[in-house]
C-alpha cells in the first residue's frame, strides 16, 4: 500500500504551480520570470552570493545535497523550508480533510500542531502523556480513534524536554502502518545525545521527521527547516508548497552554517548547553521554592515554583525574560527556562537566590 493512500486524493490529483525558476536552470538571459534586471538599490554584484533580483531555487539543490548529508538520507527525502512550521501546516494540509480527519497530540507539547489542525478545519485527538510527562505507546495506539491521520510525537518535548524512545517511536509507527502518518520533531535533538528516528525512515514509509535550523545551529532568525519523509510524500507537498519558500539571504546563511568548521562549531556549542544545562537543573533544584525541575534532553529546562508568576515577573524587572508555560495540562506553576550563556545563567541564579534568601 502507498502512503499516498493515506492523503487527501484531491491533493494528490492536483497539478502543481510551474515556478519560473524551475525552467530556467542553464539559462543566461533570464526573461521568463518578470525579475527586474537590476540589483537592488544599495546591493553591490558578489560572484559567491544569488543576485536579490533573482527568485531563489525553490529547493536549492547545494542546500538540500548538505541537509541530506547531514542527516544521512537521499536527497528526495528532503524538503526545505521556513522552520518545522512550515512542514507541519503542509502535512495536515495533504493529508486531513476538513471536517473529517484528525490529528493526535500528546500534551504538553508545541502547540503548533493543533494550531495548523484548526486551521485546516481538522479537529485535534489529545493523548495525554503520563504523570511523569512521558509517552505510553500501547496505550496511544489503542486508543486512537480511526478518524486520525497524523500523530505527532515531539522529541524531545516542548516544553517538558523529555526524548520518546526510539523503540517507542518505532512501535507506534509500525503499529500505525496503514492508518497513519507519525511526524517525528526533532527540533532539540542536537542536545539529546540520542538517535535520530531518520534511522527508521527506511523501513517506514509512514514516518515523517522534522528537523530545523533554528536551535542547535543557530538560525533561528533565518527560519531555515526541513521534513525528512518518503520520496513520494516529499513530492506530494511540494505540489502545495509555495513556490519560493526560502529567501535567498536565509539559503546564504545556511549553507555558510553547514560546512565542516560550522558543524564543529555547532557541536562544541551543543555539548556547553547540556553542561550548563546540568548544571542548571542541580543548582536550581536547590532553592527552597522550586518544586520541580524536570528531566530535560533540549537546551531548557522546564521549573515549577511555589509561586511561578511573581518568580517570572520580579525576574522581568530585572530584565530576564522566561516563559510561563501553566496552560499547558499537568504544568500549573511552572516556568520555561532556556539555557543561555553562562554569565547570563548565572545572572538567573543570582537573581533567584537573592529572592529566595533577601540578599
């Protein structure tokens, strides 16, 4: 069976947008795609980098031949654009019929999916993680309802920071083989020290991994992400993909960032954040307010405080800003903290402490 039974069949029968600069590979005299031929005002010609008044590449072909390296899959399994965002709107495009389909959560986790399910018109299946913020598979699988096209497992979690098995993301998406999509994020996986699920993409069809930029590497204003997915399910969202989904000066930026020394760098990078992260999760675990600090493989560190908005807003005052994730179902109190330099670590404890004590 193909996973393209899985989508939407109109989707599938569309006849997608031709851009111009799909055409034009080879070309010297560029006349088919209304550009100006000039440079912008301000711009001066640079041989190594794309002219401005040029379209980009709508999946420029270096950048996808790095990411596809990086990530150890063939080419056609890469599909680039704005941030995991971009991805996880094209997927319940393609795949859920509005006022039929479903997508499962498990929260506490990124609230985009269910953002980008109601846009659609597709409505949204909660699965709760446990008392502990983790996964249960079997209990997942049982009871998914029949109208769900797409799980998402976000690992590790946002904003928890837990990481979903391997072996767990593996039983639930062969357990899903005919029914489902199974989108695995991997936003924060640079920070786990763990496995990748692209490993498991050959021998699953259904399995759909999100990468990004924007954390690890980062490029977060860039909005540089990618869908690891199956040739034909990367095919299919281009057909519903805007035509030039990245900016030339955000491809430039890229592969600047995806070169030998840039993954040096950004490995060195990872392992002070884990360090510091640890080093975190102990110090403040410490303090007599904090009720909680949870287990966490990304580069924050979800708190709960006795008193969680009065901790963030005497910490505003001080100008340091972190995230009052309450709404989230099981999170009442608690508080997002992201692993920044260590100065700007220590100037959080410092902060804190002086609260806690009145030094």
């Amino acid at each position: 069976m193909s996973v393209l039974s899985l989508a939407r069949p109109e989707i599938v029968a569309l006849q997608p947008y031709a851009s111009a600069r799909v055409e034009a590979d080879g070309g010297e005299v560029m006349l088919n795609a209304n550009e100006l031929p000039w440079l912008p005002p301000g711009a001066t010609p640079d041989p190594r980098s794309p002219s401005l008044n040029r379209y980009p590449d709508p999946q420029p072909r270096i950048l996808v031949e790095r990411l596809a390296g990086l990530y150890a899959v063939d080419d056609s399994q890469i599909l680039v654009g704005r941030g995991s965002d971009e991805a996880i709107d094209l997927l319940v495009r393609a795949f859920c019929r509005p006022g039929r389909d479903a997508v499962a959560i498990c929260p506490p986790t990124f609230g985009m999916y269910a953002i980008s399910a109601a846009v659609q018109g597709a409505s949204v299946v909660e699965l709760p993680l446990d008392d502990a913020f983790a996964l249960d598979a079997t209990a997942l699988v049982a009871r998914l309802p029949a109208s769900v096209k797409i799980v998402f497992l976000c690992s590790p979690n946002n904003p928890t920071g837990g990481l979903v098995a391997i072996e767990d993301i593996e039983y639930v998406v062969t357990a899903l083989s005919r029914r489902a999509l199974v989108v695995v994020d991997e936003a924060y996986i640079e920070f786990a020290d763990a496995p990748s699920a692209a490993g498991l993409l050959r021998r699953h069809p259904n399995l759909c991994v999100l990468r990004t930029l924007s954390k690890a590497w980062g490029l977060a204003g860039a909005r540089v992400g990618c869908l690891l997915a199956a040739a034909e399910i990367v095919a299919l969202l281009r057909r519903i993909m805007p035509p030039y989904p990245l900016p030339t000066p955000s491809i430039v930026a890229a592969l600047a960032a995806l070169t030998a020394d840039g993954l040096a760098l950004t490995t060195q990078r990872a392992a002070l954040v884990v360090s510091e992260r640890e080093r975190m999760a102990a110090e403040l675990a410490r303090l007599p307010h904090v009720d909680r600090v949870l287990p966490s493989r990304a580069n924050f560190l979800c708190v709960g405080f006795d008193e969680s908005t009065r901790v963030q807003r005497d910490l505003l005052a001080a100008g340091v800003v972190v995230r009052d994730v309450g709404r989230h179902p099981g999170l009442a109190g608690f508080l997002r903290i992201s692993i920044g330099r260590r100065e700007e670590n220590a100037r959080l404890l410092e902060l804190l402490i002086r609260r806690e004590y009145g030094t």
